[in-house]
C-alpha cells in the first residue's frame, strides 16, 4: 500500500496522471501502471504570481484557482493604499493563468489584491 501527497498539483478539473517508479536492491526498475485522477477546486485562492519582482511595465501571471466560472477583480495597491490599476478578468473554473499588465512608471513596492467569490486574496509585488 503506498500514499502520495501531491502538494503542488498542475491542474484542476482536469486529468492528471502518476505512477510508481519502483527501484530494487539491485538498480533494476519497474512502473505501476498509469492512474489519472482529477482534482476539484474547493475554493478561489492564488497558487503563485510570478515573476517577483517584476520589471516596470512588465506582465504579471497570476496562477489562479477557481471554484467556479467567475470574474475576479484585480487590483494594484501601494502602500498608501492608492489605486494604481484595477482590471476584471474572466476566471474559468479550475487552473487559470491570468495575465496582467503592470503600468511602465510604477516602480515599488505593491499588494495585489484579488477579489473573487471565496473573499479578497492579497499578495506582495514588488516592481523594479
């Protein structure tokens, strides 16, 4: 009986495939066979936001999971809390890479700040 934690999943709502790579005593290898298995999204959170930092102007990623079909508001704070961009974005349910143009004069330090149907997600940015 084996157990695996993947902690760090590609997808969701969409198959992933493992196996078992078994190496003997000896050096010789043999493979399970092949399982899929599809995660499903049980809320709206940030897996990453890359890169960080982020050149002036630039184009952020933000790795986004959601629960359902929605649009998430983005939002650029600094830190004194002004607005410096504010964009809707359609999510699609499950793994979603969303791409977000930074303005070329904000140069500093930011919080990007996500607003979806599970709550508002915030992370740092910083922008060089």
């Amino acid at each position: 009986s084996y157990s695996f934690t993947d902690n760090n999943p590609f997808y969701f709502e969409k198959p992933i495939y493992y196996r078992l790579e078994m190496v003997d005593k000896d050096g010789s290898k043999t493979y399970s066979k092949i399982e899929n298995i599809v995660l499903k999204a049980t809320s709206t959170y940030i897996k990453s936001i890359y890169p960080n930092p982020l050149k002036a102007g630039g184009t952020l990623h933000v790795n986004l999971v959601s629960k359902d079909n929605e649009v998430v508001l983005i939002k650029l704070i600094d830190n004194d809390g002004r607005l410096i961009k504010s964009m809707e974005l359609n999510a699609q349910k499950g793994s979603n890479i969303l791409d977000v143009r930074m303005p070329v004069n904000a140069i500093g330090n930011y919080r990007l700040v996500v607003n979806s149907s599970a709550g508002v997600i915030q992370e740092p940015l910083i922008i060089r």
